[in-house]
C-alpha cells in the first residue's frame, strides 16, 4: 500500500454517501446488477441492496471484485425483506415506474435519505414495491421504446442525484461515523488481512497515516 494509493482511498470513502442506496427488485442479470454497481461506486453510494431469493448474486463470479469491492452489497430474500429493512433505517422509497402519478426524475430531492427500487429487467418493479414505496419516478422518453435498460436508468437517476448532493456540499467532508471510516478503509486497503482477522476474531490494527500498518494482526510483532 503505497501513500499515494491510501491518499485515493481515503479520498474516495469520504465521499461515501450513507443516505443514497439502491434496492434491485428481482434483477436477475449478473451483468446489470454489476453496472449499477458501477453506478453507485461513480456517484460515492455506501451500501447497495439487492434481492436474491436463492442467493445466486452472492455466488456469481462477476460481482466477485471489481465495484464489488468498494460498494457493499446487501442481500434480502424478497422484496418485503428489503423494504422492512429499509424501512427499519428510516429510509424512504422512490420506485423506478412510469406508471401514473411517477414524477419526472428531475424533480425529486435526492438530498433526502432515499432508496431508489429498481425492478426486474422483463417485468419490472414488484407489485409490492409498487404498493409500498412513498413515490414513483419515470424518466421522460421521447421515442419509441417503453423502458431504458435497468442499469441505464440508474445511471441516468444515479448521476442526478449526485448533482442534487454535490450542490448541496454533501460530498465536501466525510459523513460517515469514524469508527465505520476506519473499519471501511482497512478493508479496502488490506482486503486478504481484513478477511484473516475476521476469521481469527482479531481486531483491525491501526494504520499510519501514511497507510502503513503499525502492526502484524496475526503475530502482534510490530511492523
């Protein structure tokens, strides 16, 4: 880990942003759950949510590494476990429809601690997230086609929303809690002894600021 590389690190898990989230309703393809990913690492989410009744996502080799590694990926094991957990949080719930009463994208505060519902790349959003969420939103087309790709449409919400929070300063200065920044940045900065202390019970050692780590977790001889 050179200085440079922990300096980009940091730099980038300031710009987390804890209150922006994401919950795929049943997408299915590895491949677009793997490009909104992408989506959320550009625009600083935290923590994304998925369903996966079977738990395949968790399996598949394509969100193995890549955003993976810097973007969280929280399973449930239906929708009305999604929302709950949610809910839980304190989160609200913004469906991605264009059925009647869906705002135009554009005109929806995404300063808020919001969850965007994505549905399912053939039949779309779940009856349930249809019911339950607070509001819906479209993305106005102008041709022919019914829908964007799922992927394309987070981005095309995701990028709004970063623009929404970048003028209202919420990039400027880190809004995590330090103990989930310290946590976060070891794992990111030493993935294979963050996975090694985990499985010993070990706490994280501290690191210098430089990146450095002060000592060996798994001998206690001092580096």
């Amino acid at each position: 880990m050179t200085p440079a590389r922990f300096s980009r690190l940091k730099q980038a898990l300031a710009a987390r942003q804890p209150d922006l989230t994401v919950l795929a309703d049943g997408v299915h393809k590895p491949h677009n759950v793997s490009a909104i990913l992408r989506s959320c690492d550009a625009i600083g989410i935290y923590r994304m949510h998925a369903v996966s009744a079977d738990r395949e996502l968790r399996r598949h080799h394509m969100l193995a590494g890549g955003a993976k590694r810097w973007v969280e990926i929280r399973l449930h094991d239906s929708i009305e476990a999604g929302f709950k957990a949610l809910r839980a949080d304190g989160w609200r719930l913004a469906v991605a429809h264009s059925g009647a009463g869906a705002r135009d994208f554009r005109e929806v505060d995404y300063t808020q601690q919001l969850a965007i519902v994505l549905g399912a790349e053939l039949h779309g959003p779940s009856e349930h997230a249809l019911e339950q969420a607070d509001f819906s939103i479209r993305i106005p087309m102008q041709g022919l086609v019914e829908s964007l790709n799922v992927s394309v449409a987070a981005a095309v919400i995701l990028f709004e929303a970063q623009q929404q929070r970048s003028a209202a300063g919420l990039y400027d200065e880190s809004r995590l809690a330090p103990e989930e920044f310290a946590r976060t940045i070891f794992e990111w900065s030493y993935p294979h002894i963050a996975r090694r202390c985990r499985e010993s019970g070990r706490a994280y050692p501290a690191l210098a600021e430089d990146g450095r780590l002060l000592e060996n977790p798994l001998s206690g001889a001092q580096m």
